[in-house]
C-alpha cells in the first residue's frame, strides 16, 4: 500500500523530532511550507514556548514582488535577525519532514547568511 503525499510526510516528520529538540539557548528552528507561503518559528521545547516567529505573511515580505523561493529567502533573512535580537546565535534545523530542496534550503541558507548557526 502506498502512502499518501502527506502520511509519507509526517512518517518523516516523526522520524526527525524523534532525534531534535530545542531548549531555550539552542531553540528548534521549525519550518512550515504551504503551496502559497512559508513560515518559520524557534521553538523552546522543553517550555513549550515559541521565541520568534517570521512568515511570507509579514507586511514587508508579502508586499514585495518575486518568487515564492524569493520570498523564502526574505523569511530567512528575517527569522535570522529576529532570533539575533532576541540573543539567539544558534539553532536547530527541523525541516519539518520536507525535502532540503527549493524553498526550504532557500530559507536556510538565508539565514545563515545573515548570522544563524545550525
């Protein structure tokens, strides 16, 4: 029996948080990608708290014009300062069961540049 687009996803979902977790110093850095946007949060797992939050959605980045990879990499850039003013250097990468292709290696490497550790 095969597996639908999105059981195959949260099979390796679980896979990959079953390895990660985040704590307040090393947050998870969780990326969630729709057909029309993208998100990204830090996420302290040991108190169940988000840290900062960027999205497509943001005003700044959603007026813009470009790609939806262009946009990810304007999301990355963002979470990247976000996460350095709230003294945040560095993270961990949960791609969230996604392939690290297109958008979502897009946002990564975005926010390497601009300062993030993972």
């Amino acid at each position: 029996m095969a597996f639908s687009k999105i059981e195959r996803r949260n099979k390796i979902k679980r896979r990959i948080r079953g390895k990660i977790s985040g704590s307040a110093d090393k947050p998870r850095m969780s990326v969630f990608r729709s057909n029309k946007q993208i998100s990204v949060q830090l996420i302290d797992d040991r108190n169940h708290t988000t840290i900062a939050a960027a999205s497509s959605k943001v005003k700044d980045i959603a007026s813009q014009t470009g790609t939806k990879t262009e946009k990810a990499a304007m999301v990355g850039k963002l979470i990247a300062e976000r996460a350095i003013a709230a003294g945040i250097a560095q993270v961990v990468f949960d791609r969230n069961g996604y392939l690290y292709h297109g958008r979502v290696k897009q946002l990564a490497d975005a926010a390497r540049e601009a300062g993030l550790k993972f």
